[in-house]
C-alpha cells in the first residue's frame, strides 16, 4: 500500500527537504520552501533480483538516418534555433510578462500551418476565442492551425496520441498544467517536473517538435526547478524593454545549435516583424557629433552587431558617487573605472556615471571594454569619437588592449554600414580593405586621442 509523506521543495532550485526551513542551502533563497506531497511506495528501497532488458550499444562510426529541419518561414525565430526545427526536439522558451512569448509562437504556428504541417496550438491560460482574436489581429485568421484550451496533462496526451503525431506542438504554459498523479498544485516544482517529463517524453517517442512557454521569476529566470532546463534541448529567452519596440530571441542552450544566437524582432501593431539588420535598426538614431557616444562591433552568436554605446560623466561632491548601468554588467563597469584611474589616471572615482547600451539590448561579451572605456573618457573629455568609427578591444587589469575574436566579421559589418575607421587591438588586424585598422596596445594609447596634451 502506497503511502503519502509530506516533503518541502525549493521553488527556485528544486532541493528537497524533509522539513521546512527558512533558507534553501543550495540556492541561498529565502522564503522558496513549499510543502508538497510525496507518493512513494512500501517496495523496499534500492533494485530488486529481477533483470532488467539489454540496451543496444553502437559505435560511433554507425550511418544514422538525419532528417531535415523544419523551416517555420520566419528567418529570425530559424536563425535562433540553429537553422529550424529538429524533429523530437523539446523547445523551453520564457520572458517578462507581455513581452511577446506567445505571439511569436502563435506566429511560427500559424506560418507552419500555412505552409501544411499539422500543428496544435494548446493554451492553459486563455480561451480558444481569446486566441482566434489574437491570431485574426495578426493575419492568421486563414491558417489551417488547430486550437486547445485544455490545463490536464493526460488529456493533453490522450488528445495528441489520436491519429497522426502533429510536427509541432505549443504548450502555453508549462505552469499552467496539472498531473492528477502528483498531490500538489499547478506550478509546484513536483508538477512542473512531471509535466515537463512526460511532454518531453512525447516529443521523442512520436518525433514532434514541444515548445513549452514558461514562467520567469522577479530575477528574470525560468520559475520552476532548474532541472527542466537540463530536461531540454533549446532553452530561448526573449528578451526586450518595455520602452523600446525591439524583441531580441536569445539561444542560451541548444543542443543542436549554437548558443548565444539571436534573432531580432520589431513589435508592431501587427505583431511582431522580424529584423533582417539590426545593426541599421540600433543605430537609426546615433549623432556621432554629441560627446560620451561610442559605437561598438560586437557579435552575437554569429552575427555581429553594431550598436550605440552612451556613457555620461559628470563630477560628483558626494562621498559614494552614483553607478548607474543599463544593458551591461555593473561589475565590468567598476573594473574599467579602476583601469582608466589606475593605468591612465583620470580620476573618476569623484564622478557619477552612467552608462547605457541603446536600443535595450544586452551585452554580455568582453569586447565591449574598449568602446565602454572610449564613451567614458569622450564624456569626461567632451571631445566625440571621431566620425566613422567604431571601436571593440578587451581591457586587462594591466591596461593591455587584449585581441578578440572574429575581427573579420567586425570589420566587414563595420564597412558595409560605412564606417571608414575602427579602434580596435594592435596585435590583430584584419585583411578588409574597406576600413582603416588603428591598432591600440594600452589604454593609454585611447586616452591620448581625446587628451592629445595631456591631463589637466
């Protein structure tokens, strides 16, 4: 006879507890334990005499059988992907609230349908009219995709095994469903985990596409426990500022990808419009004439993109003046303040700054150094960058100008937006000829073309 215990589990991480406590050791969070409902069974622990079945060994050098990617028509949702859809392939996608989750779903469904794969579309969270309206908002009133409202696990499967297995399949969201094996609530770490299993578990025995829409926490994070991100094969954030019409759909795990790639979208009252170059789109609005303004060739996944880096400097008689970052990392700002005082002494540890990447995206990659330290000391300096320019380069703590990779792709990004010079690591150069190459060994080098003089 199968007997219920009581088990506490961390919300953010999954860690199970026999008691409940305050703080989770694992994650260090505060207040994420739950009480939830344990079935186990009187069956002695550890495997029993009986013999399990042989698993099929194969070499590595063994043919196998690689089907094709499926194309949805929308090259930006394809490029995040890896190139399409893999047949068998489960797809975790989460965002903000509102961002636009599913609308670019309901969209890579609708373009699927129209192109004649069979596709279902299941919402937990709004009703089939709701979704009949959204998708007519659209232009997709005419899609042959067919429509649920449904938040039980084993209706779901038992709906989807009838007939021929769909290509793809959205599930809206993942928090929204329920097992009625698990004694705990729609959102709990244990129905989450057994939902994400047994859809996943589907995906590979009937070679359809599962995306799952999931939930993110205050921090940004996928909610939940964080072994569905494991449980996965693509893990997509779609990132965005309210403020800003741009969407970025970023791969942070793809196992049949790369990781780090993007695709860039424009919301409009139509929905949302893919953005085939964005590096025209985030610097629509650059005046290269104002002072404190940088612009800095970066590459996302593998694609490079240029964009806007703004940095005010403004002199400070507080004790702990103000650092204010938007679309970077704090951290690597401080230690880029420390460079510039230390290595070239200019004294900001007096001044409040500011620092903003435009367009709302955010950059992660070490290059960004040289262009953040350059929209720094053109503020400080009120002297522009000169026009035309773009700059990237990492800053060691010794003030080294460090190279970077895929300059190449930099350069000739740079000179088809016609930009006729980049700043950029001596020890590199690249072979276009369309831009002039000034190579920078310290950050000294990049004071002097704003101080040619001297410090005052």
């Amino acid at each position: 006879m199968a007997k219920a215990l009581k088990s506490f589990a961390c919300g953010e991480c999954g860690a199970v507890y026999r008691r409940w406590q305050g703080k989770c050791d694992e994650c260090g969070e505060w207040n994420t334990i739950a009480e939830e409902q344990a079935v186990v069974s009187g069956a002695p622990k550890g495997l029993s005499a009986k013999k399990g079945r042989a698993v099929e060994l194969v070499s590595l050098d063994t043919p196998i059988k690689e089907e094709p990617r499926t194309l949805t028509g929308i090259g930006e949702f394809d490029r995040a992907l890896g190139g399409g859809l893999v047949p068998g392939s489960a797809i975790l996608i989460g965002g903000d609230p509102g961002i636009g989750k599913s609308t670019v779903l309901l969209q890579a469904m609708g373009a699927l349908a129209l192109r004649g794969h069979d596709c279902v579309y299941i919402s937990g969270e709004e009703a089939t009219a709701q979704v009949q309206m959204r998708a007519g908002r659209l232009g997709l009133a005419g899609a042959p995709l067919k429509l649920g409202c449904e938040t039980s696990l084993r209706d779901i499967l038992t709906t989807l095994d009838e007939g021929r297995p769909p290509r793809a399949v959205v599930i809206d969201s993942i928090q929204t469903l329920f097992a009625d094996h698990v004694e705990s609530a729609p959102g709990t770490v244990s129905q989450v985990r057994v939902c994400g299993h047994e859809l996943i578990s589907y995906a590979k025995r009937r070679g359809t596409v599962v995306f799952l829409v999931g939930h993110v926490t205050k921090d940004g994070q996928i909610a939940g426990p964080r072994v569905l991100e494991h449980m996965v094969d693509t893990v997509l954030y779609f990132e965005g500022d309210r403020g800003h019409q741009f969407r970025i759909l970023r791969a942070v795990k793809n196992r049949f990808g790369g990781t780090d790639e993007i695709g860039v979208f424009e919301m409009t009252g139509a929905g949302l419009q893919e953005v085939s170059n964005p590096s025209e789109l985030f610097l629509a609005d650059h005046n290269s004439r104002e002072p404190g303004s940088a612009v800095f060739a970066g590459i996302e996944g593998s694609r490079p993109v240029l964009v806007e880096i703004q940095a005010l400097v403004a002199r400070s008689s507080a004790a702990n003046p103000r650092r204010a970052v938007v679309g970077w990392d704090s951290g690597r700002l401080a230690m880029v303040l420390a460079v510039l005082d230390a290595r070239a002494g200019l004294g900001l540890a007096g001044c409040d700054v500011y620092l903003n990447v435009a367009g709302g995206l955010k950059i992660s990659e070490p290059a960004a150094d040289l262009a953040v330290a350059a929209a720094l000391i053109s503020s400080l300096a009120q002297v522009p960058v000169p026009d035309e320019t773009v700059v990237f380069g990492e800053i060691s703590l010794s003030g080294d100008v460090r190279s970077v990779s895929q300059t190449e792709a930099r350069l000739k990004e740079s000179a088809k937006l016609g930009f006729s010079k980049a700043l950029m690591p001596a020890g590199k150069k690249g072979d276009n000829k369309g831009i002039r190459q000034e190579g920078l060994q310290r950050v000294s080098d990049l004071v002097e073309q704003f101080f040619p003089d001297g410090i005052a």
